[in-house]
C-alpha cells in the first residue's frame, strides 16, 4: 500500500524494499513478477553494500544487472536475480550516524544508541532460528577497538551515556 501511494506521488522515483522477511520469501513474491508493478527492487541480505551499488547505477544511469544481492524486473518484464555477495567485512562498516534522528520524538528518559558489534549466529542450529539465513551465513564479531571506538563517537557526538549492543545470536 505504501508503495503503491508513492508511485502514485512520484511516479519517476525508484522503490526499493528490503528486510528480513525478503530472506525467506523474496524469491517467492518475486516470481509472478506483479510485485514490480509497484516496486523496482528488492534487496536480499545485508543492505549496506547493494544499496549503494544501487544508488550509483541509479545515478549514472547504468544496469542494476551488477548490484549484487538484488532481484529487479528489467524493462523488457524479464525478473532477475543478481548474484549473491560475500558478507561485509563489520570492521570495515562506518560508526552509526544518527544525525537526522529526532531523539526528542523518543519517550525514553535516556538517549540510548544502538551498536551493532556482531552479525549473524555462531551456532546456526537452532530448529526455530532462521537468522543466520536473513543476515547471511557466517558469524562476524567488530574487533574491540573499532567498538570502543564507536562507543566514543557516538556518546560524544550524541551526548548519551548509554549504548545498546545489537547482538543477534
């Protein structure tokens, strides 16, 4: 609905959609290829790296054939599913920029800014657990300097004392 609404509002805009649930049923929403009525792309996995990849081949104008980790319909109707990339390397990620977020729009007493130090699960075994195949497989852990580094940026820039650690095993 909301894309749908957008399209409506700006029709020349690109709609990309992505989270967890297209991990388990992207592929599936994706064959009939109606979803691309509304939307353009869909992005698998982690999105840090195919979102950019997506922005650049928007901006220059070339085929999103090459953006990994996404499933788009090209103008002839025809759904593809690009190849899959490797994870990303968590130490190479930036510190979290939270500048445009209006903390004051939170009913929390304290500002508390979320770290992610870990990606994906070292245990991958679990019978009810589907995680590992959402994030991607493998277990990555952000070296100690890089998360006491963080911690120091982000508690100065955002004058919080309190972080919370994203860990999603």
């Amino acid at each position: 609905t909301l894309a749908r609404m957008i399209r409506a509002a700006l029709p020349d805009v690109n709609i990309t959609i992505g989270g967890g649930l297209l991990a388990y049923a992207g592929e599936k929403i994706a064959r009939s290829g109606r979803v691309f009525d509304v939307i353009d792309s869909m992005v698998l996995l982690e999105g840090e790296g195919p979102l950019l990849g997506l922005a650049r081949a928007l901006r220059d104008g070339t085929s999103l054939d090459a953006v990994p980790n996404i499933i788009h319909r090209r103008a002839g109707e025809e759904v593809v599913k690009n190849p899959t990339a490797p994870p990303l390397d968590i130490d190479e990620l930036p510190t979290p920029d939270f500048d445009q977020v209006r903390f004051t729009d939170y009913l929390s007493p304290h500002i508390t800014l979320p770290l992610a130090i870990t990606r994906g699960c070292y245990y991958e075994k679990c019978v009810f657990c589907t995680l590992y195949k959402v994030i991607g497989p493998g277990y990555r852990q952000r070296k100690l300097e890089r998360i006491l580094d963080d911690i120091e940026q982000v508690t100065t820039r955002y004058g919080s004392r309190y972080v919370y650690f994203v860990v999603e095993d």
